[in-house]
C-alpha cells in the first residue's frame, strides 16, 4: 500500500530476470545501490502499462554480467519496495558515473548506412532519436541462442523528433523510410539483387530484376475503355507476330 503523500522515484536498473511464462513481473537491481546483492534479495516489478511486455538481455543471460544486460527506467518507492518498469533505459545516459557515456552509436549508424550505399544527408544526427536498436546486444543474443536458427541481426529503427520522418533499417539492406515529401521501400541490398519502389506526389517509381502485375479477375491500367494489345508466340519472317487483346488487362 502508498501512503498519499508517498514519494515516487524514478532509478536506472539492471534487468536480472525476464518475467515467466503467465507473469510479465521482472527482477531488477537499482543501480547503483544494489550492486552486489543476491538475486533472491532484488525487487520485482511488473511493467507501469498493464499488457506491456519488456524483454531483453538478463543478468542470467549475460551469467551474472550487469555491463551486458538490458537497462530500464523504474518508478519505484524511496525504499525499492514498490515499483513499476517505466521504459529502457537509453544507453548514453549513466546515473553511476559523472561523465554521460559517448553519443548512441553514431558511428555504428554511420557505418550501416554506408554499407547499405546509404547516405546520412537526409537528416542531421541532433535531430535522430533511436526508437529501437538491436545492435549493442547481438553478440550476446547470438552467444545465448534464440529458438530459431538465424542469427541475430542488426535493426535500427529511427525517428526525426523535428520533422516526425522515420527510417527502418535492417542489416540485410531491406529499409524503410517514410518522409514528408515520399516513402521509399527497399528489399535487399545495393551490391546484390533488389528491389526499390519510391512513391512522391508525382511519381510513384519501380526498380527490380522483375516486375510482375497479375490480377486474379481483372488488372486495369487507368480508364480509358482501350483493351491492351498483345504479342501471341514468336515472331516468324514469313508471317511476322500475331496480335490480339488480352482479355484481362485494359487502359
């Protein structure tokens, strides 16, 4: 129970265990007051948004490594007793050290986009906020297993705070990037086969090895009222091609 004129707090954690099947209540070490203490001596907190799940690299993933677990804000009482899981923690902010650590992985971002034959002149970095990223753990969540066998991969999923635009990016090359004056789909990378599709006020363009229209019933292109025409088998030098209507595409 709070008292009404209980104080609440809020404090960076370490996430020691991920809830368990039926529960999404979570063990958390305060940081820094709790270091060193027993697991079975830490609070447990359930997630401030009912029906939120928080999942991320444990203590017990990382055998016991606070540095490699996933952090979290908690809002908590001034003796720990009670709390809740706010949000994640970002990890350029520190509350145990005097000095906040270097900016979130810019170079990393820097270095992906290059890779994927991106560029970085479509936003400026102070902008950028990192809504999600994988990239911090993916040699733990590899070296833990996942039940599937594919690897862990690199994602990125950014917001301009200013302008409210957003890039998803993936380490295979495939992006998503939804800005005010167009959206630009991408599936594979530069270097390799794939496919771009970019759509603007006045245009919307394709780009892929092949492009395929089917329509089950009908694939109309426009209204017009025209029926296409089209080349039935190979061209003969006697005869020369035989035309005719498709029946199932008009313009």
């Amino acid at each position: 129970m709070i008292e009404d004129n209980t104080a609440l707090i809020f404090r960076r954690a370490s996430l020691v265990s991920n809830g368990k099947i039926g529960s999404d209540v979570m063990t958390m070490r305060i940081l820094p007051d709790m270091i060193g203490l027993n697991q079975k001596d830490l609070p447990k907190y359930a997630p401030m948004n009912p029906g939120t799940l928080f999942k991320g690299p444990s203590e017990e993933d990382a055998h016991g490594d606070v540095d490699n677990s996933a952090k979290y804000w908690v809002l908590c009482t001034p003796d720990f007793k009670i709390g809740w899981v706010f949000c994640e923690a970002n990890n350029e902010y520190s509350i145990e050290s005097t000095k906040t650590r270097a900016p979130y992985m810019y170079e990393n971002i820097y270095t992906h986009l290059r890779r994927l034959n991106l560029t970085t002149s479509s936003f400026r970095y102070p902008e950028l906020k990192i809504l999600q990223t994988n990239s911090k753990h993916v040699d733990l969540y590899n070296k833990i297993g996942t039940k599937g066998k594919k690897k862990t991969a690199i994602s990125y999923d950014i917001l301009n705070v200013r302008t409210g635009e957003r890039w998803i990016f993936l380490e295979s090359g495939t992006s998503l990037a939804l800005m005010q004056d167009g959206i630009a789909l991408r599936v594979g990378a530069p270097n390799k086969d794939h496919s771009f599709i970019t759509m603007t006020p006045d245009k919307i363009q394709i780009i892929s090895n092949n492009v395929e229209i089917w329509g089950r019933n009908k694939t109309s292109f426009g209204k017009h009222g025209y029926q296409v025409c089209g080349m039935r088998g190979a061209p003969t030098a006697v005869d020369g091609s035989v035309f005719g209507a498709i029946p199932d595409m008009s313009c």
